[in-house]
C-alpha cells in the first residue's frame, strides 16, 4: 500500500457535513494525494475525518456530479482518470474562457484586482527562486483562477471553475514547461502589464501562449504514461 506523505484536514463540524467532507476530499485528489484511478475507501475517509459512513458516501456523491470521481456498480468509487484526448479537450475550452477573461480584465479592472494578481506573482517568484516545483504549480493555478474570478463575468468564472479548474488539479506538469521556474514569473508580469495598459489583444495572445506551452507538454505526458500502462 502506497505511503501517503499528505493527510485530509479534520473537519469543521459547524458546517455541513457532505459539504465540507466533499471539499476535503476535492482538496486532496487536487493537492495530489489521490491519484487518477484510485479507489477511494469510504470508511476510510470517513475515519480519517472523523465523519460517518454516510456523510462521505454523500460526499462523493457530490464530488461525482463535480466530474472528479466516478461510482462504478460492485467496485466502489475512484478518482477520474484522463485522457490525452481529455486534457486537450479541456484546454481547448480553457483557451477560450482565458482569453475572454483577459479581454474583459485589460478593459474594465480596478486597482484590487491588479494587486491581487501581483501578490501571486510575487508569492511565484518567492517558490521559483528555491525550486518548488509544487509550490509554482499551485500558485500558477491561483493565478488562473483569478483572472477567470476577476474578469468580473460570474457564468464565465462558474464554467471555468466546473469544467477547467477541476482537471487542472490532475495536474503538476504546468511549472514542469518552465526552466527555470522563473521564466512563468516574466510571462506573467509581460501579462499582467498588457492587461494594465488595456491592450487585449496582446493579453490574449500571451495567455494563449502560456495555455498552449502547457498543453503541448501535458499530452505529451499523459500519452507517455498511458503508453506505459
């Protein structure tokens, strides 16, 4: 049995149980802690946080109507498992909702949205100046969703979080087409300054750039692990 080096965080029971149960486990198959394909235990679950049986069985179910895991008839529920055909699915879309979302930044932000995406981009740097990986693609998920977040469209911010934000969580290889790390810092600040001068145009050629750098990377990851399966 593989070892895990992360564990669940307890739950708030103030809160409802299902939801807050659900939002544990999401954080967990996003933080890398289930893998694809993984089975997920209830009881287990349900004993890591304290919870009952029912309560996580109604958690997954939750999180199956998300697309994050899949309840399978005498088998039990497991993490999704993606394609290469998925991803560039997802990516496809998520060029899109980026692009707009940039479009609507560089001609409508406030000066609260603009040190938003600077905090993060300087919390990037911090992690690429010693090396963490992890720490970079996380924070590069950060700043993804808040540019679909800040864009100040609420169905383009719900699209983006159900069907792009979700998937991204499979995946750690986006700071992996970066080195050094440093270099998504400066694609980030260019970015950022496009959108600060309201050029949307070139706010939506640099994200695209950025989003299609990623892709070209994860399918060629994703068929290099299916091929080896």
């Amino acid at each position: 049995m593989r070892t895990r080096s992360k564990a669940i965080r307890p739950l708030d029971k103030r809160l409802p149980i299902a939801e807050v149960a659900a939002g544990r486990i999401r954080e967990a198959i996003l933080g890398g802690v289930y893998r694809q394909g993984e089975r997920l235990s209830d009881s287990r679950i349900a004993e890591e946080l304290g919870a009952s049986r029912g309560s996580i069985r109604e958690a997954l179910m939750l999180l199956q109507a998300q697309g994050l895991v899949v309840q399978k008839p005498h088998k039990g529920t497991f993490v999704i498992s993606l394609s290469a055909a998925d991803m560039r699915d997802t990516y496809e879309l998520r060029v899109a909702l980026e692009c707009h979302a940039v479009r609507m930044l560089s001609r409508h932000h406030s000066e609260a949205a603009l040190s938003a995406l600077r905090r993060i981009l300087d919390k990037i740097e911090r992690d690429a100046e010693v090396g963490d990986q992890l720490g970079v693609s996380q924070l590069d998920r950060d700043f993804h969703e808040h540019l679909s977040l800040l864009s100040g469209s609420r169905r383009l911010h719900e699209v983006f979080d159900r069907e792009v934000l979700s998937m991204l969580g499979f995946f750690v290889y986006d700071g992996q087409a970066y080195d050094p790390l440093s270099e998504m810092a400066r694609e980030f600040r260019s970015l950022l300054r496009a959108i600060e001068a309201g050029d949307e145009n070139e706010a939506a050629r640099l994200i695209e750039s950025h989003v299609r750098r990623a892709t070209d990377l994860l399918s060629e990851r994703v068929e290099e692990t299916s091929e080896g399966v």
